[in-house]
C-alpha cells in the first residue's frame, strides 16, 4: 500500500485532493497535514511514497517544507501546488527539488498523470537502489593481505585521475573487480561502466 500525504492549509482543497485520491486507488493511505510545521513533523515519523503540498501557507510555506525535507534527507517526490503561482514560481519549485508543480484549481487528469509519474518514478528508484546494492556486492574485494592492501592504495591512488588504466593478470585473479573498484571510486562512478571482452 502507498503512502500519500497531503499538506494543504485549506480544508476543502484538502478533501478534494483526498477523494481524488481514493477514487484514483482505494488502498492509498491518505494522512493530512494543515500547515507546514505539522507536515515537517508528519514527515520526521512516517515514510511517504508522495507528498502533495500547497506552496502559500502560514508560519512555514511549502518550499520551506521541500527544503528542510530534502536536507533531513527525505527521498519523497513532492507535488507543489498553489492558486497563486507562476512560471518563475513552478522553475523555482522544480530547481529546489520537487518532482512537479501544479496550479490551483488542478486540472485532474493533470494531477493524476503526475501523481501516477511521480509514484512510478519512486518505485523505479527504489528498484535501482536495491540493483546497484546487489551489483556493488558482487564486485566487492575482500581480503587484507599485505599484497591486497597494496592494490587499495594504488587503486585509491589512480581512481581519481583521468588516466588510462591496464589491469593485467591471469584469468581468474581479480582484474574485472580491480576495474570496477576503480570505477566506483572514480568522478565518473555515477555513469555506467561499459565492459568489453576483448
């Protein structure tokens, strides 16, 4: 079951988006939050899939919420919507880290498309964190001999280099986990790397 929270000051936009919702998806878990310090401390206790949040609120506005959450470390796509927005307010949402904004009155097949892609989006990167768990494992070297701690340091020492690197050795001794502990370590670790069987 999905987690949505919706923070939004306003009751009857509140109940709107939360029927939208259950009409959308009977199983969502729907909490509701009226102002941006009970968002903030809604989102402290509880692990959402989504938060919908007004942008105009009293005491804490809503890009104040996207950013503390965002430095408190919460992966949660936000939705921002407001009534007073425009287009420099919609790029500045989306620069700060929203996954989208939307105007008040949401047009809804707009906002169901983007609470759809927004989910979607969270699902596939909680798939690709747990592959990329499973593929650093598989290349993870093991050992502290005195000849594997000098590996580490010379891969330590070239992984943040630009230069070319040949890994040589028998088959089986470890060359394909050299290279990809090079590339982990390197500026470019956030790019695939590319293998070719020569």
């Amino acid at each position: 079951m999905q987690r949505i929270l919706i923070i939004e000051d306003e009751i009857a936009i509140r109940n709107v988006l939360k029927n939208i919702l259950i009409d959308e998806n009977k199983t969502f878990i729907i909490d509701e939050a009226s102002n941006g310090e009970e968002g903030l401390s809604m989102l402290q206790k509880n692990i959402y899939n989504l938060v919908i949040c007004d942008i105009k609120m009293s005491k804490i506005d809503g890009i104040e919420v996207l950013n503390k959450s965002i430095k408190e470390g919460v992966d949660t796509p936000f939705i921002m919507i407001s009534g007073h927005g425009d287009i420099e307010t919609a790029v500045e949402c989306i620069k700060q880290g929203a996954f989208d904004y939307i105007a008040k009155p949401p047009d809804l097949n707009r906002l169901l498309t983007t609470i759809r892609n927004a989910l979607n989006n969270q699902t596939l990167k909680k798939e690709n964190k747990v592959l990329r768990k499973k593929m650093d494992s598989k290349y993870t070297m093991i050992g502290e001999s005195a000849k594997m701690l000098d590996i580490k340091k010379v891969i330590e020492k070239i992984a943040n280099t630009d230069a070319r690197v040949l890994i040589t050795g028998e088959n089986g001794t470890g060359k394909e986990l050299v290279a990809h502990a090079i590339h982990k370590k390197s500026s470019r670790h956030k790019i695939p790397m590319i293998e070719v069987n020569c």
